[in-house]
C-alpha cells in the first residue's frame, strides 16, 4: 500500500489541493496530475535543467523534489511564465535569436533565465553564461540563448553600458 499526503500549493496562480503518493516528483505530479507537460523530464537526475520551475521565486529542479515538499508553497512553470495573448518578451528575444532548435530544453532555460533576470541586479555576458550554465542544450549552443538573456537584461535596464 502506497502512502499519500494531501498538498496544497499555488500553481501558476492558482490553489491546487491534491491528494499524492508520497514518493511522486513535483515534475510528474505537475505532468500527470495538472497537466502541465511544459516541465520537461530529461535527464532524471538533476544534470540536464528542463524540469526547472520556480519555487517560491527560486529555480529548482521538479525531477529531483517530491510533490509533497511543495506544500504551503507557490509554485511557476513556463505555462505561468506566459502571458495569454501570447509570449513573454524573454520568451520572444529566445524566438528572434533564434534560441530554440529541438524545444526540450527551452522552457527549462527561460524559467532560470527569469529567475536570473528577477534578481534585478547588473548583468554581462560571463554572468547569463554563469546562470544557464546548469541547464544543457544539445541544439542550439549557448550563444544564442545569451544574446537572447543580454537584449531582456538590456530591455530590463539591468545591462549597464557595455562601452564602458
């Protein structure tokens, strides 16, 4: 007999309460039970970054947490990270950079790109290289996704004058 606990989370904006097996990880709670196949399984094991979600504000990686350490928590995907009319403006600099090849990875980078740029502090290119250095692409490679994270940063006013 499996154990389960009730949780109850925000999700995107939302309350969800659930009832859960004890052992079932936040990315599969949030692909089987709510729906939500923006989070990615790849790797399993923590390494590859296309599960990252934001929790409490923080990115954290959905394969390696359980769904019931999410309690009392709140809880962003990439389904929360865009708007209903259409993309978000990080999500649209990663269309224009051409940013995306395959697609699995990308909803994994822009949650910790937005986690990156959130903190709301001064940003280079060594820094976003720093930030996405957890999450792996096999497509694109990595410059385009900076370039991408640099013109948000810019249009963020976190990029200070690169003449400089």
């Amino acid at each position: 007999m499996s154990e389960t606990h009730t949780i109850d989370l925000v999700v995107n904006g939302q309350a969800v309460s659930r009832e859960v097996p004890a052992r079932l990880t936040l990315a599969d709670f949030l692909r089987q039970d709510l729906s939500l196949r923006g989070t990615h399984i790849g790797c399993e094991h923590g390494v590859c970054g296309a599960c990252t979600v934001l929790l409490d504000g923080q990115s954290v990686r959905a394969c390696l947490m359980f769904a019931v350490q999410a309690h009392g928590r709140e809880l962003t995907t990439i389904e929360g990270l865009t708007p209903s009319d259409g993309l978000s403006p990080l999500q649209q600099g990663f269309c224009d950079h051409h940013s995306l090849q395959c697609g699995f990875c990308t909803p994994g980078m822009i949650v910790t790109a937005e986690a990156f740029l959130a903190r709301g502090v001064v940003i280079d290119e060594e820094s976003v290289r720093e930030a996405v250095s957890g999450n792996i692409c096999r497509c694109t490679g990595y410059l385009p996704i900076v370039d991408a994270v640099m013109d948000e940063g810019r249009r963020r006013g976190l990029v200070r004058n690169e003449d400089e």
